[in-house]
C-alpha cells in the first residue's frame, strides 16, 4: 500500500512578504521622510544595537547603542560645529532616549558636568566646571545641587556642606583661605545666618588680617550658637 505524504503547511504569502520587508539585522543608511538618516543594526524595524543617527534639522549626530527603536546604552551625541567639522556634546549612559546612568556633557569649551544623570537630569553624585572657574563637587538632585557639596572658589576659598533647590541650605562650612579664616555656622538661600567665625591657617594666608580673632567671651558660646542654628534649621524643615 503507498504511502500518501501530506503536503507540507505553509504560511500565507502576505506572512512571509511582510517577514522579509523587516528591517534586521545590518543595514545600510536608510533615509526618513524628514530628511534624518539612520546606519546601522535593526531589530523588528526598530533600531536595535549599534547604530548612527542624524537629524537633518539640528545637523545632530548620535552615535552608540539603541534598544527597541530608543537611545539605551552607551552613546556619544555630537553637534555640527559650523567649520566643517562635529563637537561632542554629550558622552556616556542612555536610557529611553535620555540621558542615564554616569557621562559627561559639554555645555560649551570651559564648562561642562561629569558624574550621575537620571532619566536626562543631574541626580547623584557629579562634578561640574563652570565657565568662571568654579568647580562643584558633590551631590545633585533633579538637576539641582541638592545634598552634601563642595564650591571651590578661583581663589581656593570653598564652601563644604548642605545644598539644596542649587543654593547654600543648613549646615556647612566656608574656607576663607585667602585671609586665614573658617566661617562655620547655618546658611539660608546662600545667605549665612548665624554661626562662628575663627581664625584658620592664618600664619600660611597670602594676605591675612591685621589682627587675630579676638576669644569669644560669652558663658555657653556654643549653646547659643546650637540654640540659634537650630532654630534656622526649623524653619527650613
């Protein structure tokens, strides 16, 4: 008795049409209507893995790794420098399209930020250079200073201690290293409002005071300063 071999099933032709249009694997650039292009790997049509980015508007330029059609990853976002050639504008970790994780971005020559971003915000531990010379180093939130922090002045003077909504809040200490002193005492929106001054390195300042500090001659110096700093504590509560 023959055998009879059933034919094999198949999937409709539109099925097998529609797998081989996707887009996967490696491809060459491939052109969008808005004029932006993209070269690299792709994963059920979505940019997936290595790839390069250009936005025709901005004349922006991304460089890294994608995950489901978004930047994730580690990247570089470079932007068209107008002599013919690209500056970096921003190196390090991506997720869902936004800045993520440890990198460094470049606000112009002389200022820039490296340290923590989250969902495309300063929040962690960071270190940023400003235009003037200053330098912070410390903690941020929400693209805040936010935390604990140190301002380092041209100078060398610095402030140590509590920041928050990006301005000296609550406790913390300032060097004046210039003239050999250390004001140490509760701050409020950058304004110091109560504290101690004293005399700090002054034999090895570059231009100290005339004269020492003189001793404070109060009973309980440091309870009346622990009295009035905790009430400037209070009301930042």
């Amino acid at each position: 008795m023959p055998f009879l071999h059933e034919p094999k099933s198949r999937e409709p032709l539109w099925k097998e049409w529609n797998f081989l249009a996707q887009k996967k694997g490696i491809r060459h650039t491939i052109y969008s209507v808005d004029g932006n292009e993209y070269t690299g790997e792709w994963l059920d049509n979505l940019k997936h893995g290595k790839g390069t980015f250009r936005w025709k508007d901005t004349n922006k330029v991304y460089d890294g790794d994608w995950k489901k059609g978004k930047r994730s990853g580690f990247g570089t976002l470079t932007r068209a420098d107008g002599k013919g050639g690209f500056t970096k504008e921003y190196s390090g970790g991506w997720k869902n399209d936004m800045k993520h994780g440890y990198g460094t971005e470049f606000y112009s020559e002389t200022e820039y930020y490296e340290g923590e971003w989250y969902a495309g915000k300063r929040s962690g531990w960071g270190r940023m250079y400003y235009a003037d010379g200053t330098i912070y180093e410390g903690e941020w939130y929400d693209d805040q200073r936010s935390g604990q922090g140190m301002l380092r002045l041209t100078t060398e003077n610095r402030y140590e201690g509590s920041w928050k909504e990006d301005k000296k809040n609550g406790s913390g200490k300032f060097y004046y290293l210039d003239s050999g002193q250390v004001f140490e005492g509760v701050w409020k929106h950058d304004v110091p409002k109560c504290g101690t001054m004293r005399d700090f390195g002054r034999d090895y300042a570059p231009e100290p005071t005339p004269y020492p500090i003189p001793e404070i001659k109060l009973a309980n110096p440091d309870e009346v300063i622990q009295q009035a700093e905790e009430g400037f504590l209070q009301d930042q509560e």
